[in-house]
C-alpha cells in the first residue's frame, strides 16, 4: 500500500523561505518520479514541481521557476520542496504526488495523479 506523508508547512512572512518534505512507503521509491501541486481556496489543483526517478533535470510551473527547487533522497524515500522567496499567491494546501513506474516525469495534469499526500497547508503573509 503506497503512502505518502508530507511535513514542514507553515506560515511565513512574504520574502521567506519553507521546506516540505514527503516522504513515502510501500514502493520501491527510486523507480518512481515525484511532484508536487497546489490548491487554493477555491481554485483547482495545479502542478509545482516534479523530478524525475532518476533525480534528473526537474520540471517547473512558470510561477515558480528560480523560486521553488526540488530534489530527492533515494536512500530515505523522501523528496523535498524548498521554496524561497515565498509571495502571498504561493498560499495553498501543498500536495506530493508519486508519478507512473519508470516514467520519465510525473505527469502535470493532476487528473493523471493516482496516489497523493494528505497535504500541507502553507500559508504566506503580506
């Protein structure tokens, strides 16, 4: 049984920094590329971030590109999220999502995400 398990949201001042990490069981993690989405009140799940199985080139929502950066300990089958310079618009309950099997890239569309986290709210002050 997959579970994934996200800590290390929070609020911040606008200008911060936070890190998420999600840590997983029940797969043979370093086979799996992994993402994280958003959602605001009122809004739809949105794609973050991903990395791939391999811990290669990783893939950016515009909104956040040379904020946000992921990365992945195989060894302790947790990925991580830092994010810094954090604005007020990056308020949102934060999702890690476990992409396909020996897929490249988790896939954007969350409708394509079978296994999610709990979530974590972060919120970020004005």
């Amino acid at each position: 049984q997959v579970q994934l398990v996200e800590s290390g949201g929070g609020l911040v001042q606008a200008g911060g920094s936070l890190r998420l990490s999600c840590a997983a069981s029940g797969v043979t993690f370093s086979n799996y590329p992994m993402g994280w989405f958003r959602q605001a009140p009122g809004k739809e799940r949105e794609f973050v971030i991903g990395i791939s199985w391999s811990g290669g080139i990783p893939l950016y929502a515009d909104s956040v590109r040379g904020r946000f950066t992921i990365s992945r300990d195989n060894a302790k089958n947790t990925v991580y999220l830092q994010m810094d310079s954090l604005k007020p618009e990056d308020t949102a309950v934060y999702y890690c999502a476990l992409g396909e099997r020996k897929v490249w890239q988790v896939a954007t569309d969350p409708r394509s995400i079978t296994n999610w986290g709990q979530g974590t709210q972060v919120t970020v002050s004005s």
